[in-house]
C-alpha cells in the first residue's frame, strides 16, 4: 500500500540516519545522537552533516543544531524530509526535493555491466565517479577512500554498484536497506558520460537486489523523470539547507 507523506518523511528521515551513521562510522567522524536529530562533525572538506528525525525538534536540540553549524570546521548540509525545522536563521540557503517511493516489483536487465563493489578497486572507481558527477571539488586534490572509505563495504546494509560503459567506469550509487525499507544515495553519472543510458542501467542494476522491497528516494530536478519512468512516485518535498 502507499505510504502516506508523513510515513514516508519518516522512512526517508530513518533510512538517510542509517547511511550517514555507516558513511560516519566508516570515515571515523564522531556521531552526535539526539531523539530530534543525528548529526555527523565531518572534517574541513566533508562537513557537518544533520539528518532531522523528528518533525517538532525541542529548543534545546535547535540550539545545540546552532552551535554545531557555528562551530562547524567545513560546510554544513542538513536534510528534513518533514520541511517542518526552519534553519534560515543560520544563515543557510534552502531548496525542496520530492521523496519517491517505489512499491517492491522485479526490474529489467541492465542495457550494460554493473557491479556489486567488493573491493579496493572498484570502491575508488565509484567514489571518483560519485566525485565527479556531483562535482565535489572539495574533495580536491584526490584522497582514495576519503569519501568511500573501504570499511562503507563491511557496513550492515550498505551496498555500492557501479556501471561500466565501453569497459569504463561510468556511474554509481550507493544503496542502503534497513528497518524493511531500501533506499539510493549518491546516484550519479560524470558529464562525459550522461545521455547514454548510465543512469537509467545504475538504477535497474541496484533495484534488482531490492526488489522484494520499498524503496525511497530523494530526487532532484533532472533525476525525477528517471524515477518516475522506473516505478518512483512522488510522495511528499524533503527541504535541504545548505552552507554553499
């Protein structure tokens, strides 16, 4: 059955907890815990990253949200899938996202080879992939396994897949199951390589092992019309706040 919005700003708000805690863990950033909200204190390139969990945060918790932008050493990026904390006081700008849902149903084959990541390898192959098509020059110069660490692989639920086009590594993703649910981050596909199928391929590769499952999503503009032709429907608008 459809979820309903607020079931679905949950589901989104728990699963992206249980990816940030695995990428957190995984880097060696310290977690910071609260009923309202998980927070990552990344480095100067990574960032604080907030996760809102919570539709009502209690003002003890908007204050300590405060202070940690403050003292943040890098960026700052917070989602709220409920669009309910208002956080422009901080002086971050904001955008809307829709959540999609997609009911549990078999998918395609891929047009092209994607890959499960099992490996040293092919784990720097899709973090340069995720780098480059999210255009993450703060993650320059180049550290491998910066921003996919290799212990990400060994992580309850988390897996990563990556697409080869013409024997080249040409997209990823990262999809995270948990509490029932799955859910894909970092999709992306380098400039050199979109409008060839990378992304639609990404997405039905890392489906199939979800398939049995919901999954949710956070879309943006240019991603929605993929979801949507892959099964994804709209459910409610995930608000992002950011310090760039």
């Amino acid at each position: 059955m459809p979820l309903s919005p607020a079931e679905a700003a949950r589901r989104q708000a728990r699963n992206s907890a249980a990816f940030w805690t695995a990428t957190g863990l995984a880097r060696g950033h310290p977690l910071i815990h609260r009923p309202g909200f998980l927070a990552v204190a990344g480095d100067q390139r990574a960032g604080l990253r907030i996760l809102i969990q919570e539709p009502v945060l209690g003002a003890p918790e908007l204050a300590e949200i405060a202070t940690l932008t403050r003292e943040a050493p890098g960026p700052v990026n917070a989602e709220d899938p409920f669009s309910a904390t208002d956080l422009g006081h901080l002086g971050l700008r904001n955008w809307q996202m829709p959540i999609m849902l997609r009911t549990p149903g078999a998918t395609p084959t891929p047009a092209m080879p994607i890959i499960r990541v099992r490996d040293e390898p092919a784990l720097h192959a899709a973090e340069r992939v995720v780098l480059d098509g999210f255009d993450l020059t703060r993650f320059e110069p180049y550290r491998a396994g910066e921003f996919f660490p290799m212990p990400l692989l060994g992580r309850p639920g988390v897996d990563v897949f990556l697409a080869y086009l013409d024997g080249t590594p040409a997209g990823a993703c990262v999809t995270v199951t948990a509490d029932g649910f799955g859910s894909h981050y970092w999709v992306a596909t380098p400039a050199a390589h979109r409008s060839r199928g990378v992304g639609r391929a990404i997405m039905l590769g890392s489906l199939a092992p979800l398939a049995h499952l919901p999954v949710t999503l956070t879309a943006s503009r240019l991603g929605r019309p993929l979801y949507e032709s892959l099964g994804f429907t709209a459910t409610t608008s995930s608000t992002w706040w950011s310090s760039r």
